[in-house]
C-alpha cells in the first residue's frame, strides 16, 4: 500500500520547513534581523538575548515557537501589561518591515531555534 505524505505530514516533521517557508527567506530574515529589522537591538546579534530574551534556546515567554505564531507576535509585538520578561516589544520591532520582511524575520528566527540548517 502506498501513501503520500500531505502537508500535514510535511508540517511534522521535525526537520522541514514550514509551508511557504524557504531557505532564501531563512537568509533573508537573518540579514533583516541583523540589519535594518533592528531586531539585534534587544535580542542580541547572535538572538542570545540582551534587553529582550533568547531566541536561540526553543524557549517561548508567549506562544508555542511555530513559524505561524512567531508571524503573529512579530506583527502584534508585546505590549509592557502583558510581557512576561517585563520588556515590551513594539508591532514589527518598532522597524519599519513589509509584511515579506516581517514573514522572513519569522522564518530565520524558527530556523534558528531549531538548528535548522540548508539541506536538512
């Protein structure tokens, strides 16, 4: 018997990328994060935190890590009431990012919590 994986099985694997998701926006989102995204601004170069937490450990203060919900706290941010590392976080990082941008920044940031690398 033969079966095919749909995107439901795509999405649980452990190892792939989310639907829609590319490596080219993986190093898109790393360049935005570490550049004009200004998201290195409190989060750190690296993502290991500084003023804002790590985003390189798999630990989420506010969802569940997805790419899905990193896309909606992104564009939401955090609001000082409702932080629990007591940091706000402006919609879009207070930087001035396309939805494209902001939807890159989310794939790198997935990527890098994971030890996702090309080819994985």
């Amino acid at each position: 018997m033969l079966l095919l994986a749909g995107p439901a099985a795509a999405q649980s694997a452990p190892d792939s990328l989310p639907p829609g998701v590319t490596a080219a926006m993986i190093a898109a989102g790393k360049s935005l994060f570490t550049g004009r995204g200004l998201c290195f601004a409190c989060h750190g170069a690296e993502a290991r935190g500084g003023i804002g937490p790590s985003l390189a450990d798999g630990k989420w203060m506010h969802h569940d890590g997805s790419y899905e919900a990193l896309v909606r706290q992104i564009t939401a941010g955090i609001p000082l009431e409702n932080s629990k590392s007591g940091q706000l976080m402006p919609p879009r990082g207070g930087a001035a990012l396309s939805d494209a941008d902001l939807a890159a920044v989310a794939a790198y940031v997935w990527a890098l919590a994971r030890g996702w690398k090309p080819g994985s």
